[in-house]
C-alpha cells in the first residue's frame, strides 16, 4: 500500500473529506487529492504534519536494513 493510499484509507475512516483534511493541515484540498492519488510525492515534514495534525496521530518509521 502507497502512502498516498494509506492517508486516503485513514481520512476516509475518519469520515473526513478532502477539503476537512486540508483545511486541518493548511494545505490545499488539489494537494491532497493528488497525494492520495500518487500524483506527488511528500516530504517527511508534510507527512508528519498530516498524521500529527489532520489525523492526531503519531509517524513510526521502521527500517529493516540487511
């Protein structure tokens, strides 16, 4: 799973729309349509920001280098 699909599947759980999200994380709501569509790619800031800020969560991020 794409991260742009994870945040579309965590935004739809939270019965938030597109516009709702964007507006929780000041960006627009044409960015976040293309993030979930794999149109853009994103930086660790901005997705920190949308998991802390538009979804209250917390990033875990697990290398598994061999």
């Amino acid at each position: 799973m794409s991260i742009g699909q994870m945040i579309k599947s965590a935004r739809e759980s939270r019965n938030l729309t597109q516009e709702a999200l964007a507006k929780k994380v000041n960006k627009k709501r044409s960015y976040i349509s293309r993030l979930e569509n794999d149109g853009t790619n994103v930086n660790l800031k901005t997705l920190m920001e949308i998991v802390e800020f538009g979804f209250e969560g917390k990033v875990k991020i697990v290398l598994d280098i061999h």
